[in-house]
C-alpha cells in the first residue's frame, strides 16, 4: 500500500494500491483508442485508416496472446450470446447473402473482440488511475487541437469540414470537429474525455485534473453534440454516486438547470423538430423493413439509401458503413435498430442480448469509485447509441471504445482502497 497523506497540490493524491502490470499496459490501451480516430479524421483517407484501425486492433490482440499472461477469457455468457451473434452472421453469408461487406464484418469482428473485449480490460485493471489521466490528458489535446482547428479555419483558410464555424447552440460560431471530419464522433470521444476526467479528479484530486477537466467540457461543448451531451450528463451522474450518493443528486440539478437552459434559449425544440424528427423518420422506415424481412433484415450494404437517405454518404470500398463515425453512412442513426435491421430479429436479438447482458454485469458489480466510473462511461455511450449507429466489433473508434468499456464491465470487481468512499445505490 501506499502512503497517501501527502497530495501534491498539481497531481493530486497517489493511487492507494500497488500497481500489478507494467506501465506501457494501459497506455497501450490509449494509443489503442486514438490509432483508431483514423478512419474518422481528416487527416486521413478513410479506408487507410480503417487499414490502420485494423493492423492496430490486430497487433493488440496478438501482443496479448503472444507476449503477455494476462487471461485471455470472459463471461461464458456473453461468449454464447456474442457467439451466437457472430454465427448468425457466418449463416447469413453462407445461406442467404453471400455479400463481400459481410465478409469483412465477419472476417473483423472476432480480431476486434480480441482485443477490446479480452485483452485491454487486462491491461488497465491493474493500473486503473493511469489509464484514466492517460486518456484525459489524449482529451485534452484533442480538445486544444479542436480550438486550435476553429482559429486556423477562420484565420489561415484551412478546410476541414464544413461544420467548422457554425454555431453551438444556437449562441457563438465556435463549432469545431478537431482531427474528426465529422462532429459526432468528436462528441462522442469528448464525452468519453469528460467522463475520464470527471473520474480522475474525484478520486486523485489536484488543479492540472480541475484544468483538465475544464478542457474537456470546452471541447465537448464546441462539438455540439447533443447525444454526447445527454450522454455526458447521465454519465457523470452515475459517476458522482461512485464517491457519494448526495454527490449525484447535486449532478442531478446541474443537469435539470442546465436542460432548463437549453429549452429556454430554443435549442432543444429546434433539435427535436430538425434532428430528432429526421432520426424518427429512419427508425419507422427500418421497422418497415424489417417487418418485410423478418428473418435475415436487408444486410449491411447500401443500408443508407434502403432508409431513404439517399446519395448523400458515399462508401467505403474496402470496409463496411457500420459507423455513422465517418460520416460515409449512419444507416438507421440508432445502434440498437441497425443491428436488427441489418442481421434480422434472431441475429440482432443475440447481438443486444449481449450488449444489455454486459452492463447489467457492471451495474450488479459492488458499488466503487472505479465501478461508477465504468457504468457511467458505459451508460453514456448506450445512452449515446440510441441517436448515432456503430457496432460492437467495429474498427472505428466508437465501437472500440464501446468494445474496451463492454469489457471493462464484464470484468469490473470490487477495489477495497475505494471502499471506504462508494456508497451502492438501489
């Protein structure tokens, strides 16, 4: 154990617990995450960085069989429930649909789980605090460069995307996407920031995680999010009842004011008749669909114009549209109706199944810090794939974020240095 009655006034307090794995484990884990931005930046072509997402996710899941001894093993019933899933898609391709895009999910998914799923939640048990100031500080810089992206578009003449400038919210044009081509997924990644931050400084304390922090709500607000936000704002309450239940309550009124705020300067009509509406409009269509194709949905190719999002996204010619990351096709804009959609009900069924099975691990879990953070975080994307498509397996860097916290939450135990500070809600 280690002594923590000194707390250093910038990094805040030591972590109580000696850490059980080297250090490069959890950085690894946050290079992971941020190799895989690639097939949604602008600074690079989207099937190369699929290419680079993939060769990433690969080496992971190889170094860790190869030259480590962490476990490589989870819950057998998320083994059978994801399982069933992926062999849903083997009989899809053998019997019904024998389509080259189905090919590549199938051929991606089980090296994807590999890594997200089995070896990376091994990587950061052991040095918890390290992975959570690794990623904030990637968030921070994220940030910055989002700033600094904004000032270069106004000022240099540098075309990036064509959401740069706009207004958030309604009030100030300091909307921006960062290293993203798109604004969604730069929300996405700022709420999973934010939720890092939140954790690192309730449980380490000290102005460089305030200032962090700080940073990461900046960077989350220019996005304009709105998933991200909702997101955000239910994580970080689960969160905060990690470190004390009136905690959450406190986060409870912050989010009431500011929803108050939103409705009261127009901006949540104006999304739910613009944004939501048209998110209404893909869903009924995807219902349809479904019902007329029951057993095997309509596959993943072309699933953009089959909704009637016409011509507007073009494709990759090398990977599949399963991520709305790259702005190339969002199909249905929910996660929990594109895998329906796509596989059919008994496929897609098997897909959720294991998706609600693994947080429902996670929230049964004994009530820490580290716990609240994981449901949290976890919360906030299932919160944020009601809106936005991407899948567990997937090599954009949602569906590897949503692959490292689904593991996380199958493997989530209980931390005796947080004990003295959790406090388990019903």
């Amino acid at each position: 154990m280690r002594d923590q009655g000194d707390v250093d006034p910038i990094w805040g307090r030591a972590p109580a617990t000696t850490p059980t794995v080297p250090l490069h484990y959890p950085l690894l884990a946050v290079a992971t995450i941020l190799v895989t931005i690639a097939p949604s930046s602008w600074l690079v072509a989207t099937d190369r960085g699929y290419l680079v997402a993939g060769a990433m996710l690969g080496i992971v899941a190889l170094y860790g069989i190869v030259c480590t001894s962490v476990s490589l093993s989870t819950r057998p019933a998320f083994v059978v429930l994801f399982g069933g899933y992926w062999l849903g898609l083997v009989a899809h391709y053998v019997i019904h649909n024998p389509h080259s895009t189905l090919l590549s999910v199938i051929i991606s998914t089980p090296i994807a789980i590999l890594a997200t799923v089995v070896v990376l939640p091994q990587f950061i048990e052991g040095r918890r605090q390290t992975f959570s100031m690794a990623l904030t500080l990637g968030s921070v810089a994220i940030a910055v460069i989002g700033i600094w992206v904004l000032w270069a578009t106004a000022n240099t003449g540098l075309e990036v995307s064509g959401f740069v400038g706009e207004t958030v919210m309604g009030l100030s044009p300091i909307r921006t996407v960062s290293v993203f081509s798109n604004p969604n997924p730069y929300g996405f990644f700022m709420m999973v920031g934010c939720l890092a931050a939140l954790y690192t400084l309730l449980v380490r304390g000290g102005l460089l995680w305030v200032t962090a922090f700080g940073f990461c709500l900046i960077g989350l607000v220019m996005s304009e999010g709105d998933a991200a936000l909702i997101g955000f704002m239910i994580g970080a309450i689960v969160v905060l009842s990690g470190r004390h239940r009136y905690l959450s309550y406190l986060g409870i009124g912050v989010a009431t004011l500011i929803l108050y705020g939103m409705i009261r300067i127009g901006h949540v009509p104006e999304v739910m008749r613009t944004t939501l509406m048209s998110r209404v409009e893909y869903w009924v269509r995807s219902v349809e669909l479904l019902i007329a194709n029951p057993l095997w949905g309509i596959g993943f190719e072309d699933v953009g114009s089959e909704i009637g999002l016409g011509q507007q996204f073009e494709y990759s010619e090398l990977f599949p549209p399963l991520s709305s990351d790259t702005g190339r096709s969002s199909g249905p804009h929910s996660s929990y109706v594109y895998p329906l959609l796509s596989t059919g009900l008994l496929t897609g069924v098997l897909y959720l199944s294991s998706v609600a099975y693994a947080l429902a691990c996670g929230i049964r879990a004994r009530w820490t810090l580290w716990n609240a953070y994981v449901v949290g975080t976890a919360s906030a994307i299932y919160v944020y794939m009601l809106f936005e498509s991407h899948f567990l397996g997937g090599l954009s860097v949602s569906a590897v974020v949503f692959g490292l916290f689904v593991g996380l939450l199958l493997s989530t135990g209980p931390d005796d240095s947080e004990a003295d500070t959790a406090s388990r809600l019903a």
